[in-house]
C-alpha cells in the first residue's frame, strides 16, 4: 500500500531508512579518519596527518593549471574514464618503476579519489558482508570504517616499534584456519605507519608475505607515507618483494603535494586494476586535476618537492621530540619514527586520561587519543596519544609540547 511521505521524512529517512552500510559505519564521523580529538578549535592543533600549509606548492599549481586549461582544455574538461589520465599513470609507472626495481607500467595503476577511495574501491570490488580482513591494531580509523561498513568482520593484528607481529600473526591465521576463517585481506601501513610511525622490519616483510601466500590471504598495502623518509630509503615494499603477486597498493598524493586535490591510485596487477575500474559508478577522477598533477611532475618537479618535503617533515619531528625529552619525559615514552607525520606517545600508567584531556582543553593543545585508532580496544591496553608534528607550525611546536607537558602534570597520580 502506498504510504505518503512523512511530515518529518528527514528523521525517518535518517533513522529506519539509513542502510546498513551506513549504520555499520557509525553517523558520528568528523574529519579525515580521526575522532577522539581532545579538542576541535583551539590555539594549537597537534591533530590532522595533513600537510603543513608552507609547503603546498600554490604558485606553481596555478601556472600548471593554466596551461592545462589553455593547451588541453577540451580534454580536461570531458570525462576521462574511470581508470583515469594515462600522462599521470604513465608518471607513476615511471616514478614507481625507479623505486620498486621492477616494471611497471601505465595498466598496473588506477587513479582514484584518494587513497581513501582506493580502499572503498578495493574492499567494494573484494569484500561481502562476513567475510574477515586483517588489520593491525592501532591503524587508520577511516580505513577500518570502510572496511566495517561492508559488513567484514576485523580481526586485530599486533604490532611494535618493528611492525606487524608476524609471529603472532602466524599464531592467528594457524587459528581462524583451524575455525575455518579464511581472511580475505590483510590491511597493513608497513611504512611509516598511521598512528605509530613504526616501520616493518625488511625480514619481518618476507615473513609477512610468505604467510599471507601460504595461507591465501590477499595483502592491501597502505602507502600513504612511504616517500616521507627521514632517514635513507625504508625497505623495499610488500608489492616490490613480492613482485606483486597477492599484494595490493594504495598509494596517494595527499600527503606529498595536497590533501585537496583528492588524488591517489591503486597499483597492481593488471587483471586486478581491470576488475577495480569495471566497479567504478563514478564516472572517474577530475581529469582536470588529473592533468593538472602531471604537468606540474613533469621535469621532476615533483621529485624535488618530495626531496624538500623530506628535509623539512624530519626537521619538525626532530624539534618536537627534543621538546617532549625535555618537558614531557617523565610521563610518557616513545620510538623514533624514520618517516611520516605522527608520534605515537605511550602514557605511563600514572596519567590519568580523563583528567589529560580535560588539562589540554584548558592549556590550549589538541591531539588524538590512541583508542580510536584500534578495532578492537582492550580496557588493559596502556593508552596512548597520537601527535602529529606535519601541520603544525615549527614555531608553535615548543609552545604546543609545553602545554602538554602542563596538562600531563596536571593529569598525573603520584606514583
Ligand atoms: C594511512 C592512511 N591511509 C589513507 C589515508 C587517506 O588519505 P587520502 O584519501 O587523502 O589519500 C590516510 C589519511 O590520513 C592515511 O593516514
């Protein structure tokens, strides 16, 4: 029988008309990936894994756009299909050959929306509702949100100062064998993880691989921060190791050039791209910001900035883990990390959590707190703080770790 529209259709379309999907995926979302912010406006902001604003190359995107505009506007301005502009993948292809030490070419890459988009592709084209993916504990929340909002089940992965627990791992895959669960992906960041900063160790990634074929578990591969180094190229990745056989990559320009322009890709095996862009409905990424990003790579542009960007990340890192050694030691440790754009802060059992966030809403400094970082959070977890030292102005950060250190002695028991 047809029933007419409600007077308050919003309020039931939003409560019984929500899809599962988006119920899965929780209605609370509020930024890129993060949550459990201690504080959203204040005077200085050690939260978003974006880019500092210094280093978004304006001028020379505008002279890029331009010229795309002028030379190819017609192009530019008409879809350019779902796998997106062979100029830029043959960029990729070129850029990635160098890197991986293996051939890739324009059809091993697709482009997409983000790295965000890369994964909704992926796991959309791979994942139905119960199957189980893999992720470590702590990782991206907005990747685990995808994922959860197909209706997979994750199951947490250990890691350290190393990366993924590939024993451990090796112990949960023996497990869910033996209960017949067949993981259908591991999602991993082996590379200047998100929020840990930790690198997978070289032995650590082979291990990785040979269990992930032996037990058939496809790798999805998060790059997000891989080019970001500090200290000397990190190790060969998973998909170069295993000459892309069962691996999987994301990879983005978020983090090297503009979260804004909302570019990433996929890289894999050619049968695997075919199938990811025949499930795209979207019609393909901005050909206009696709040609864009390959006219200004063009001549090694890009590469430089890369280069520069490389110096300028680990500067920041260093400066703000000399401020935390000398105002914040005694209430928290942590490891290096080589690359990227996050600390990852262990509190000692003494700081209490409530009263750290409730202290760094009065002093004025914001960060994450590390339990929305994990699937599956124990309440005999230590708990952690995620500090990003990326979009933060060098000269706030001695004020920014002063704060905390005010707010981590207000938040501490005697021992
Ligand atoms: C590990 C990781 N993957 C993916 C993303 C998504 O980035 P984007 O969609 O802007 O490429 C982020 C963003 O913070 C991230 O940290």
């Amino acid at each position: 029988m047809a029933s007419p529209l409600a007077v308050n259709w919003e309020e039931e379309l939003l409560t019984e008309g929500l899809s599962e999907r988006a119920r899965r995926a929780g209605a609370v979302y509020t930024g890129p990936g993060a949550g459990g912010v201690t504080q959203q406006r204040t005077q200085i902001e050690l939260t978003g894994g974006v880019p500092d604003p210094v280093c978004l190359p304006i001028d020379d995107l505008i002279v890029a756009s331009e010229s795309v505009l002028r030379r190819d506007g017609h192009d530019a301005l008409q879809y350019g299909g779902a796998q997106g502009f062979k100029g830029l993948r043959d960029w990729l292809a070129d850029h990635w050959t160098k890197i991986e030490g293996m051939p890739l070419t324009a059809e091993n890459f697709s482009l997409t929306g983000g790295s965000a988009h890369a994964l909704a592709n992926v796991c959309e084209t791979l994942l139905d509702a119960g199957d189980t993916v893999i992720a470590e504990g702590p990782s991206f929340p907005g990747s685990l949100r995808t994922i959860r909002s197909l209706g997979a089940t994750i199951e947490q992965a250990t890691l350290d100062a190393d990366g993924l627990d590939v024993d451990a791992l090796e112990g949960q895959l023996a497990d869910l064998d033996r209960r017949g669960v067949r993981p259908k992906l591991l999602y991993t960041i082996p590379t200047y993880h998100n929020p840990t900063g930790a690198t997978m160790r070289l032995d650590r990634r082979h291990r990785l691989i040979e269990l992930c074929q032996r037990y058939g578990v496809v790798i999805l591969e998060d790059d997000a921060y891989g080019e970001i180094g500090f200290e000397g190229a990190p190790p060969p990745s998973l998909y170069a190791l295993a000459r892309g056989r069962g691996v999987i990559k994301i990879g983005t320009f978020s983090k090297i050039l503009a979260t804004g322009l909302r570019v990433g890709w996929v890289q894999a095996s050619r049968p695997v791209i075919d199938a990811l862009v025949a499930m795209r409905f979207d019609m393909g990424t901005s050909p206009l910001v696709l040609r864009t990003i390959a006219r200004y790579a063009e001549d090694g542009r890009l590469d430089d900035h890369i280069r520069d960007l490389c110096e300028f990340y680990g500067r920041k890192r260093d400066l703000m883990e000399n401020e935390l050694r000398e105002r914040c030691a005694s209430f928290l440790t942590w490891s290096s990390p080589a690359g990227g754009f996050f600390l990852w802060l262990k509190l000692n059992p003494n700081v209490d959590t409530e009263r750290l966030v409730a202290a760094s809403q009065k002093e004025g400094v914001a960060f994450v707190m590390g339990r929305r970082f994990f699937a599956q959070p124990r309440d005999d977890d230590p708990n952690y703080i995620r500090l990003a030292y990326s979009n933060v102005s060098e000269d706030k950060i001695p004020e920014g770790i002063r704060r905390l250190g005010r707010a981590l002695e207000a938040a501490a028991r005697p021992e």
